[in-house]
C-alpha cells in the first residue's frame, strides 16, 4: 500500500511539474520554463540545432525558436501519461500548440513529447526532454 501511495504522489509531482512547465511557456515566463530541469539536461526539439546540451544553452535559443504570438499561445499537454519508480520516471504526451501572429495568421501544430525524470535530493527534475513532430506534417497556418 505504501508503495501505491508514493506512487501516485510521484505521478502527482510530475503531473504538476509538467504543467507548470506549459504554462510557463505558453506564457512567455522565460526564466520559469526551465525551473525544473536539471542544469545538464539534453534536450530535443522540432527546430535546429535540434539537439541542446544543457539548460543554459536552451534558454540562449529561446528567442530563436519562441514564436511571436499576440494575445495568449496555445500550448496545452494532451494525454499525459506518467511512469515511476523510487527515484527515476518518464512521462509522455502530445502537446497542441498555437497562437495568432503579428500578421494576423493564425497556426497550430501538434508535436509528441517525452520526458526523462529523476529525483534528486528529493525534488524531480527533467533530465531529458524530446519534442518531435511527424515527418511531412503540414501547418495548420490559415
């Protein structure tokens, strides 16, 4: 029963720590969006350089890849779904993204996501993240 109960304490964590993760992207909160990853953290995603070796090289990309959006973006986990042990997990999802831009166009993608986790000296931290997107997708610019 123990077992059970740190488990889903766990997944509660994360499940927290992943939405804040979102909201703090989609809001723009720069300095909140890495809150929760480990300073070493390897991180994938959809734009180059496509691979990011730490979290202070990630955050120097942030304007490179950050779309401009006015109004309030769309970034919002779908089907979370949370795996755990003691001290290591993974987690995945789909994550809708979207906004209006400058020009008035508006775009939407879907991207997958995976997260690595591990607790250290009792707190969870991403220690690797991938986002990708589907070969061949097209945008949902309109």
């Amino acid at each position: 029963m123990a077992n059970d109960i740190t488990e889903m304490t766990n997944e509660t964590l994360i499940r927290e720590l992943l939405e804040k993760w979102a909201d703090a992207t989609r809001s723009g909160r720069r300095d909140e969006v890495l809150l929760s990853h480990a300073s070493d953290v390897t991180i994938f995603d959809v734009l180059p350089p496509l691979k990011y070796e730490g979290a202070d090289a990630y955050r120097q990309s942030w304007d490179e890849w950050q779309p401009t959006t006015e109004g309030p973006s769309l970034f919002e986990i779908h089907d979370l779904k949370i795996t755990t042990g003691q001290d290591v997990a993974f987690a995945h999802c789909f994550i809708q993204c979207g906004g209006i831009q400058p020009n008035g166009m508006t775009f939407e993608e879907w991207v997958r996501a995976t997260f690595c986790l591990r607790k250290l000296e009792d707190k969870w931290l991403v220690t690797h993240q991938h986002i990708s997107m589907p070969i061949g997708r097209q945008s949902g610019n309109s």
